[in-house]
C-alpha cells in the first residue's frame, strides 16, 4: 500500500488513526505481489499503537481488480517507520522541501537522506 496521507500532527504521533481509500489511486494505490503486482480497489487502514518508530498497522484491502482471486486481503504488522518523502514538482532543494513539509506536519527529528535512491526528497527519522 502506498500513497496514503496521514493527517498527523507529528510522525512520532501517528497512532490512532483511521483512513480509507474507496477508489485505486485516489489516493492509496493498494496491491499484493505474486509475480506480479494485482491491484485492490479499496483500502481500510488502522494505525493502532506506536512506540517510537514502531507502529502497528491494520490493514484490509478489497475489491480484487485483477482476478488474482483472494479477496480481502488482511494484515496485521509492526512497521518501522524510515522516513517521508516529499514529491513536488517545484522543488528540488531539500531546505525547501522540509519548510513545505513543515507546513503539514512538525519535522523535529527527521533529517534529510543524502544517499536516498528515490526521485522524491526524502527526510529520515533520527535515532533518539
């Protein structure tokens, strides 16, 4: 599952919250891989605990748009949080990412990813 903006006050806050995506694309893009990936139509995601950069994620997808024949599909994990990735076409410089990024969410302990091999700038979570 990617592409599912949290609307939190702080990534060391993202526990609690509850979203959904009813359609592919708009905005979680939610697939399984075997061989290759088949997409889901919707998206239930429940971030239920966190304890630093862990952080326990419920989710359910459904709506199996190319056949692979299960459907829903749940998991229940413990992620590690690495990171967030700022895509805007008008910025390139990693300062002005973080102040862009500064206007949604707070950035305290995230620093920029020199060595990031994504297109986007990317900021990692610090160690405490």
């Amino acid at each position: 599952m990617e592409w599912v903006p949290v609307p939190a006050e702080s990534w060391r806050r993202i526990a609690g919250h509850h979203l959904t995506s009813a359609n592919f694309a708009e905005p979680a893009e939610a697939s399984v891989y075997h061989y290759l990936h088949h997409r889901f139509e919707t998206v239930a995601l429940d971030l239920v605990e966190q304890r630093g950069r862990s952080l326990r994620a419920v989710v359910t997808v459904s709506g199996d748009i190319d056949r692979l024949g299960i459907d829903p599909v749940r998991a229940d994990a413990w992620l590690t949080f690495t990171g967030i990735l700022v895509s805007l076409h008008d910025v390139t410089s990693p300062d002005v990412a973080l102040a862009r990024l500064g206007q949604f969410t707070d950035t305290t302990g995230l620093a920029f990813d020199p060595d990031s091999a994504d297109a986007a700038l990317r900021f990692i979570a610090q160690p405490d």
